[in-house]
C-alpha cells in the first residue's frame, strides 16, 4: 500500500528470548523461534487492521514502525497526522487494533475447540512454546487486552494524551500521564519476575522503551515544525553550471565544504551534482561535462516552508540529499542533509541566548 515497513531491534532481541525461554522448559530453539513468529503474527494483525481503517479515512502514511507491542504511525503530510487526532477517528483507530487482535484470538478458539472437544485451550500456562496451538489464541487475545490498559504508548494511553493534549493545547502530556504509563510497565516488569515469566517482563520493558520512542519522534515533530527553512538554509553556497568540465568542478570542491552543488543555467535550476559523483566520473570516464553526471530529480523548497515539510521530502526522495531554496526563480539558499543537524544545534543555541535576553 505504498507504506514503509520497519521492524525495531527491539524484535531481535525478542528472538533471544523466546529462543531461551523454550530451551529452559525443555523445548528447543525451533519452539522458541515459532513463538516469535506467532508475536509477530499478532502484531501483524493488529497492524493490518489499523493500515485499512487508516486507508479508509485517506490518512496518508510514511511508515509504520513495529515493536513488539505494536506499531507506531509516521504520517506522510500534517494533514494526515491532524485528522487522524480528530476525536473520531483518533478512537476508531484505537480500537481496531484491539478489535482485530480479539476477533483473531475468538476464530482461533472457536476453530480449536471445534476441531478437538478436548483442547485444552485454558490450561496454564497459556502462552508456552510447548503448547504452540495453545498459544496462538492467548497471544492474540493477550496482545488485544494489552491495549486497553491506559499506559502510553499503548491504544488506551494514546486516548488519555490525547484528551489531556486536548483540553491543555500542550503538545506533550503532563507528569501525571506518564507517571502512570510507567507505573504499569514497572509492575508488568515486577509481576513477570515473580511469575517467573520472562515474556510477561519483556511486555513491560517492551511498554517503557516504547513510550520513550514515540516521545522523542513527538518532540522532534514539535519543534522541526515550528522552523522555517529560511532559519536554517545556507546562505553562503556555491553553485555549478551545466557546462562546466567534470575539473573546473573539481576545482570548486577544492575551495568548498560543501558535497552537494546546485547546477544552474542562468537562474534556472537545472539539476544536483555530488562531489561524490564528480570523482568517480572523473576517475572512471575522465573528463567531461557537470550536465552530463548531474541529477535532474530535486524538489525546490519556499523560505516558508517548515523543516518538518523539508525532512518528510528528504526521507521520501531516493537518495535526496539537498533541497534548494529559492524566492521566485532566484536560489536564495540550500539546505543539506550534511549540515542540518549543525544548523539546527546553532538555532537552537541563538533561540535560548534570546530567550534568556528578554528575560533580563
């Protein structure tokens, strides 16, 4: 569906687990591998429900960031990412991941139990890479009840931020909120111990390193799209042209700490070049000319336009790595993948200097 599907390490280390928590019920790798996979089916499931609902309302998606608790949403526009908290749609979402996980673990059951009069479907423990079959059905449902715990970032903690972001107009919630979130992980965390569970502590961990994830993709969110580009582009900048030789922009290189060059016509942008580029043409075809290496894919920003608007063209153009700015048909400035964090840390330190000035 055009959606960019990453898996978190956190599922590596997930593997181990449940590799060495079959070994020690005497089972064997092979169990343990079979139990991740049906945690990866779950969260499969609950993210294939919450991509269809998401499609049925038009929200555009970059990215969909699986942990094992769930996934995490990266919207493709602000657009999409304001109607998808709008208070309708914000609950549907949140319950389909739920709906689907339990609806998934009633079919099973009612598939098991149909098949055998004697399953023992509630016989402990219930998740176990001894009891496989067992186990498919209480991951679903465990994984769906999950969800209606009010811990951040699972469905029900999103709901609570939500309502508080709501009603206080702050972007991030209050102490309270999280305080509870982790609250729950500590004693999922504590509960497992005393079980002697090692998956049920994992899910508390999984809960806590969660919610710090998704915090920082909403702060940075936050504060990229409070900047402008004309706040961060690089003003002092050096440009090609099209029929300049492969050495002349060799020369350029030289002057420059720049890697990647507007190529302009006149005042017409034409193209990028990659110093990069240039020496390996250099070294494999000789000399030539820059039209002849440059690329004629880019996209031109507006000084207007914020820096979270510039990263999402960034991370969505193959390989983009520089994004001219200009006022009209005059480039005025580039911004960099380079030298962006720099930039950043810059504006960053002037803002609090400011700040601090007319506190005087």
């Amino acid at each position: 569906m055009g959606v960019e599907l990453r898996i978190h390490t956190l599922f590596v280390i997930l593997i181990a687990i449940c590799m060495l928590y079959g070994q020690s019920l005497g089972g064997s790798i092979n169990t343990g591998l079979a139990l991740w996979l049906l945690i990866l089916a779950a969260v499969a499931v609950r993210e294939s429900a919450r991509l269809l609902v998401a499609a049925w309302y038009g929200l555009r998606l970059r990215a969909i960031l699986l942990l094992p608790i769930g996934g995490m949403f990266a919207y493709a526009n602000p657009e999409s990412q304001e109607m998808a908290n709008s208070s309708e749609k914000q609950y549907v979402l949140a319950l389909a991941g739920p709906v689907a996980n339990l609806a998934t673990a009633l079919m099973l059951a009612a598939t098991m139990t149909g098949a055998s009069a004697s399953f023992p479907l509630f016989a402990l423990p219930y998740v176990t890479p001894l009891a496989l079959l067992r186990s498919a059905v209480w991951i679903q449902a465990f994984l769906g009840f999950l969800h209606l715990l009010p811990a951040y970032p699972l469905d029900a903690g999103r709901l609570l931020r939500a309502s508080y972001t709501q009603a206080s107009g702050q972007p991030s919630p209050n102490r309270a909120i999280s305080l509870l979130g982790q609250l729950i992980a500590l004693g999922t965390i504590v509960t497992g111990f005393y079980l002697h569970d090692p998956l049920l502590s994992s899910v508390g961990f999984f809960i806590f390193i969660g919610a710090q994830i998704e915090d920082q993709g909403v702060l940075f969110q936050s504060v990229v799209d409070t900047v402008c580009m004309k706040e961060v582009m690089l003003t002092d900048f050096a440009m090609l042209s099209p029929s300049d030789t492969l050495l002349d922009a060799l020369r350029r290189c030289i002057h420059t700490l720049q890697e990647d060059f507007p190529v302009v016509r006149g005042s017409q942008l034409v193209g990028i070049v990659n110093r990069q580029r240039i020496l390996d043409s250099l070294r494999t075809e000789g000399n030539g000319y820059v039209q002849g290496i440059m690329t004629r894919s880019f996209q031109i920003a507006r000084p207007e336009d914020t820096l979270g608007a510039i990263i999402r063209r960034i991370t969505t153009g193959h390989g983009l790595t520089l994004i001219p700015v200009a006022d009209g048909e005059r480039i005025v400035g580039v911004v960099s993948v380079q030298n962006l964090m720099s930039s950043m840390s810059l504006l960053n330190e002037q803002r609090r200097l400011e700040r601090m000035s007319l506190g005087r």
